[in-house]
C-alpha cells in the first residue's frame, strides 16, 4: 500500500524544479502556496487543479495537461514542446495573478490596458509633434 497516487504529476514537479534550480519552497512562493502543498505535489499524494494548476503553468511556462503527461512517452506534438523563451519573474507574477481573476474581470483589464496603451501612442504623437515644432 505504498503506492504513489500521482507518480507522474510527483514526476512532473521534480522535472520543472530540477529544470529552473528550484527547491520546493522556490516553487512553493512562485505559486503562493504552502511548502506542505507543494511537498505534497512532489510527492505524487497530491496534484494541482484549478487555480493551482493555472499558477503552476503560469509560472513554469508549461501547459496545464503537460504536468499530467508520462515524462517517459514519445510526444512529438510540438505544441508540448516547452517554450522557447522563458517570463521573467514580473511577467510570471502578471500573469499568476491574472489567472486568479474572474473571466470578466479579465476581460476589463485587457480593455482597460489596451486603452491605456493607445493613450500612451497620443501623447507619444503629441510629443513629437512638439518636438519637430519646436525646432522649426
């Protein structure tokens, strides 16, 4: 009765800690979870779901079913693959915390933001526009 329940999510977490040099209290704050949790997941007694699992993806890089896939199977989709350019640690804590919000409040950020960055683009326009009168 020592059987691992989830030895291929227990897999999974020790790959992605190995891959990045982190211990389990690394990954532990990166998710804003416990040690205890994450022990757990390393373990193979516990897996993420739900907005666990979107911050383990959302921090790692990797996709929410590739942390229930056989390390050991030949996968060729290369949608699996893992990304080729890795989040800093702002773009991961954007993104950890986005994944946390409510689908409408994400969609009013998204809005909120693209206009925010229009207005950037004006005065941006307006500066130079300023600028090259100035010089004449």
């Amino acid at each position: 009765m020592n059987e691992i329940p989830f030895p291929i999510f227990a897999k999974r977490i020790q790959e992605v800690m190995t891959e990045n040099g982190w211990s389990k209290s690394d990954l532990a704050k990166k998710v804003m979870l416990s040690h205890t949790a994450v022990q757990n997941w390393a373990k193979g007694k516990n897996v993420a779901s739900g907005d666990r699992l979107k911050r383990l993806a959302a921090v790692t890089g990797k996709p929410e079913h590739w942390f229930f896939m056989d390390p050991d199977q030949d996968v060729e989709d290369s949608s699996l693959a893992p990304p080729t350019s890795k989040l800093d640690e702002k773009e991961q804590a954007l993104l950890s915390l986005f994944n946390q919000l409510p689908e409408a409040e994400k969609l009013r950020l998204i809005l909120h933001t693209k206009t925010v960055l229009h207005e950037i683009e004006l005065l941006k326009s307006d500066v130079f526009d300023i600028i090259n009168s100035s010089k004449q």
